[in-house]
C-alpha cells in the first residue's frame, strides 16, 4: 500500500515549519522526534513516507529536513506569490497566489557555513548593492577573476565588497560606482574571505531621480 499523509504526519508538517521559524534553521530528524516524542525508530518510518509523498527533503552534511513547495503549499507556510507583474505595459495582478516560496535559505541557496554582511557605502551601488542591504556570502579563500569578493584590506582591520581581478603578482579591487577608485595590493598582501553569491534589497527604497 503507498503511503498516506495520516494526522501524525501532517502534524509533523507542521512541527517542521514550527522547528524551522524558531530555530532558524532546519531540524534534523532527532530534533523533530524530540519536540513530538516520538522514538528514532518511528521517525525514520515517517520521514521515509514523507519523502516518498514529496513533502519533504534531506539536504547537508547534517541530514537538515526540508519542506518541499507542496509541503508549505500544505501548512500554509512561506511568502504567497500572486502571479507576475508588468515592467512595460500594464497587466491585472492575480488576487490569489499560485504558490509560495520555499524558506529564504532554500530560495538562495544557502549552506552551511554562509554568512550574511550588512552594506555600508554605495561603492558596489552598479550591480544593485545599495547601502544597507544585505549580502549572502560563501566562504572561500580564492574567488575567480571578475567575481565579488569579501576581502580584506591589507594594513587594516575591515574588509571591503570588491569586484576582484588578478594581474600578475597584483590584484586590483574594483568598485561598481564611477566615483569610487580602484584599488591595487600585491596579490601575497590580500586575503579574501568569500564570494558573493546573492544581496537580500534591505535598505532605503530606490526613487527616480528628480521624483519623489
């Protein structure tokens, strides 16, 4: 007989979603069967039917659980999506939403050991990086040349969001506004921490120019 969403295992649902908001993160399957007393023996027989409905998935080095989209369609979790919209002409917005994002750390690609920076400064503001926002970043200790790089300033104790290019025995940090100059360090002087890999649009809200 396939398996079924019986009462429990929606309750594991939601216990789930509930474990993910107040934790910050996904419960592996000994923390779930902890908050829902029940034995490892009757959580793996439950984890392995959810999996097999679609509801659920297993990501990392930790076996961290995940809801699928038809999960969070289920429990009525994440932000709902209604439809698109028109940057040309205009189109009527749907006024029920299709579906609703997975968790922002499903939505960016997050793993473990990535780390969020807060902006300061409008030197990156060409790629959409504006003072305030937030950015993903991905441990690493070499980027590719032309990649956004957290790296720190040789001399000081801060580290800055730069494009990154190597010339030789010289790397060279480029801003992405015209009004802030590049910089240039010998390359054995520069340490990188990370890479850009997604910017979360947190600070004030962009306005035309000449508008209010």
């Amino acid at each position: 007989m396939p398996p079924r969403l019986t009462a429990l295992r929606h309750t594991l649902l939601r216990t789930l979603t509930r474990l993910t908001r107040e934790q910050g993160a996904p419960p592996s399957a000994a923390e779930l069967a902890s908050a829902c007393g029940l034995t490892p023996a009757t959580i793996s027989f439950h984890l392995k039917a959810l999996r097999g409905l679609g509801f659920i998935e297993k990501q990392g080095t930790y076996g961290r659980l995940y809801l699928t989209e038809k999960a969070r369609l289920l429990v009525g979790e994440g932000i709902p999506i209604y439809g698109q919209i028109a940057a040309g002409p205009p189109v009527l917005a749907d006024q029920a939403p299709d579906h609703r994002t997975p968790s922002l750390d499903v939505l960016l690609g997050v793993r473990d050991g990535d780390f969020l920076l807060e902006v300061r400064g409008d030197s990156m503001t060409g790629i959409g990086v504006m003072d305030g926002d937030y950015v993903l970043v991905r441990p690493a200790v070499e980027v590719l040349d032309g990649e956004v790089a957290v790296v720190l300033i040789p001399g000081e104790n801060a580290a800055t969001l730069k494009r990154l290019y190597r010339f030789g025995d010289e790397v060279v940090l480029m801003s992405e506004n015209p009004e802030h100059p590049r910089m240039a360090f010998p390359a054995g002087d520069v340490q990188v921490q990370g890479r850009m890999v997604a910017r979360l649009g947190m600070g004030v809200p962009r306005t035309t120019q000449g508008r209010g």
